[in-house]
C-alpha cells in the first residue's frame, strides 16, 4: 500500500505519457523540419552567372564571394524574360550545387538538358539565377542532442509510469463481459 501512495505523489509531478509523447512527437517534428539554412547578413554575392549549351549539357559559371571555409547551399532556377511566371528548377544537374564549399571564382553547375526536356526548349530569352545561402554548421549536433535527450526522458517516463498499472482498479466504467456457458 505504501508503494502505491508513494508512486500517486510522483506521478504528480509528471505529465501524463499520452501528453508527454505529445510534446515529444511535437519537440522532434519541429527540430527536424526547421531549416538549418541561416542568411542573417543577406546572401552573399553571385556574380558573373553565364551559360554556355553544347551536346545537350548547359554549363552554367558562377563567381561566388564569400568565406572559402563557409558552407554554402547553391540553388539554379531557369527563368525566362518574357514570361515572369516560368520558373524551372533543373533537376539533372552535378557540379557545385547543393551543399559545399563552393565560395571562388570559376565555379561550375552542368545541366543535362535533354534528360529535363528530351525535345528541346524553344525561345531565346532564357536567363539563369544562382543563389547563394550560408549553411549553419553544428545544428545537426544540437538537434540530434535534443532527440536524445527527449528518447531518454520519455523511456524514463514510461518506466516510472508504465509500472504503476493498477490491476484492481480498472479504468472502464463498464462490467466485465459475462463468462461462456
């Protein structure tokens, strides 16, 4: 009996486990769909962005300006003079794209074009943006503490919880089915 008062007055100062992995499921949804991408000064300068086409690969050029030490994530967007509502995001591209050091001068991204459009795009007024966006490094280790963290504290919840089911006191109102003749 006295193991039973002692675990109601701990019980007190938890939260009940369906709210807690709640707050859990919550907490690490949040922590791993927030961006790590941080651009508190504005993105760094793109500059000198030109294309060439040849053997169906568009090869793009691009000077970026910032620190060689700084992890960037590039992005290219075709985009089209005259009609304001064509963006294209190319999706068979290699190079330096995506996440890298890609801070210098003569940086490369090549397009294969004729995977995207197998017959070809017309017009003449193709333009091409290459953005630029400082990645924060060392947020994954503070996000991947956090889970940790949170897995620990709910096993412990569930182990200091899960121990007080009480058989005598069941929590349906109901009675219990009549036995089989």
């Amino acid at each position: 009996m006295e193991g039973k008062i002692v675990m109601k007055r701990i019980n007190r100062f938890f939260i009940s486990p369906v709210k807690f992995s709640l707050m859990l499921i919550l907490i690490t949804v949040h922590a791993v769909f927030s961006q790590s991408v941080s651009n508190k000064s504005g993105e760094d300068n793109v500059e000198n962005v030109h294309y060439t086409v040849s053997n169906g690969k568009v090869l793009v050029s691009y000077d970026l300006l910032g620190n060689s030490d700084q992890l960037y994530k590039v992005s290219l967007t075709l985009r089209k003079a005259n009609d304001k509502s064509f963006v294209y995001i190319p999706k068979t591209v290699s190079g330096d794209i995506g996440e890298g050091h890609f801070a210098g001068k003569d940086k490369g991204i090549i397009w294969e074009i004729k995977n995207d459009f197998p017959n070809g795009i017309s017009g003449d007024d193709f333009y091409f943006i290459v953005q630029a966006a400082k990645v924060e490094e060392g947020t994954n280790i503070l996000m991947w503490t956090g889970i940790g963290i949170a897995a620990v504290a709910a096993a412990v919840t569930y182990l200091i919880t899960g121990s007080t089911k009480d058989t005598n006191n069941p929590k349906s109102s109901f009675p219990p089915p009549p036995g089989r003749p």
